[in-house]
C-alpha cells in the first residue's frame, strides 16, 4: 500500500499488464498507420508515458506533438473556460492519433473533437491506455483502448492524485 497525500492506495494493475496493452495499441497504429506520416498528439500531463511508449513502438515515418488542456476552469463570466497550449500548429489535412492516458467522462474528448475539426485535419482517432466504460458519457467511438477498467480512481504511470503518482510504473486504485 502506497500513501499520497491524504489517502492510501493499493495495486491494481501491474506494470507488466500496462505493457501488454501499450503493445497491443502499437501493433494496431502500426497496422492501421502503415505508409501514412500521422501526426502523434499526446494530452499532457497525464498521457507523457503512454505517449511516450506508442510513438516508439511506432515503425514509419511521424511527427510528435503535445498539447495541454485546461477543462472547466472556473471564470467569473461564463464558468467554463477551455485552454489549448501548444496547438498553434497547421494540422490541415493530416491524420492525427491523439493519445490519452484515460478517457473516463468523455468531457476532454468532446472538446479536443471540436477542435480538430476546426483544424480542419483529414481524419483522427483515438488511442487510450484506460478507458472507463461506466463513466464514459460520451458517444464519440474510441479507436484504440488499451484496457478497460471499473470507475475507480487510479494513479501511477502518468495519472495523478492532485499531482503525485505520476512516477509510479504500476497503477494503484484507491483503497476504500
Ligand atoms: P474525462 O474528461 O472525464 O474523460 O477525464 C479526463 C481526465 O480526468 C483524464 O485525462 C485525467 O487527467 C483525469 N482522470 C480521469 N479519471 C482519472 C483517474 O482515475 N485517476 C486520475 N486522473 C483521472
Ligand atoms: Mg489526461
């Protein structure tokens, strides 16, 4: 068991089972990405492993960018605010893979669609290494999902409790 900040975490999925789902997402992109020179779009902070890990195992030609989001924060004006950092780069008609650490509401996917298709890309999909189906709202398909777990609230391998854990190589879920 694993102590951040306040609360106290157990293991849950180990590193070599994170592995295993990294490769499986890489065959895939590779399949699918044959020939083509996708641009890789890994979502900061959390995804900078993933990202990381698929864009290695990625065997052709590709470009690598990564862009920060800022999801609902609080203004006085309209009480949603969403900030793009690094997305000050011409995306038309390329094919993008953005990559996501996990995808659990939906909210960031939602907006991250809008604005690839403001970029006015050719096509993009998505690639995720958590996905949790019970809290997905969403009805956007995601393409490549590394492994699907239950709405519980996990750290390590890039996911954070209020900015720890991210170091961690195994994932922790919430002890309760
Ligand atoms: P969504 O917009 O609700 O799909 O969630 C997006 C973001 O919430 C993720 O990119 C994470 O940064 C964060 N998040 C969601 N679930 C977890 C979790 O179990 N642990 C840590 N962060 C999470
Ligand atoms: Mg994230």
């Amino acid at each position: 068991m694993i102590r951040l900040h306040d609360l106290y975490f157990e293991p849950f999925i180990s590193e070599e089972k994170i592995q295993k789902a990294i490769s499986e997402i890489a065959v895939k992109i590779n399949r699918d990405y044959k020939d083509k020179t996708p641009v890789f779009m890994g979502v900061l902070n959390g995804a900078f492993r993933v990202a990381s890990e698929v864009i290695s195992k990625f065997e052709g030609d590709c470009e690598v960018l990564f862009v920060k989001l800022k999801s609902y924060e609080k203004t006085a004006s309209t009480g949603k605010v969403e900030t793009f950092i690094g997305l000050d780069v011409d995306l038309k008609d390329r094919e993008v893979v953005v990559i996501e650490d996990i995808i659990d509401t939906g909210n960031t996917l939602e907006s991250l669609d809008s604005l690839l298709k403001n970029k006015n890309v050719k096509n993009y999909k998505i690639a995720t290494l958590f996905f949790k189906p019970e809290a997905y709202t969403k009805h956007h398909k995601i393409d490549y999902i590394g492994m699907e777990i239950p709405n519980d609230f996990i750290v390590g391998y890039g996911l954070d409790y209020d900015g720890l854990g991210r170091n961690l190589s195994q994932i922790y879920k919430l002890k309760k």
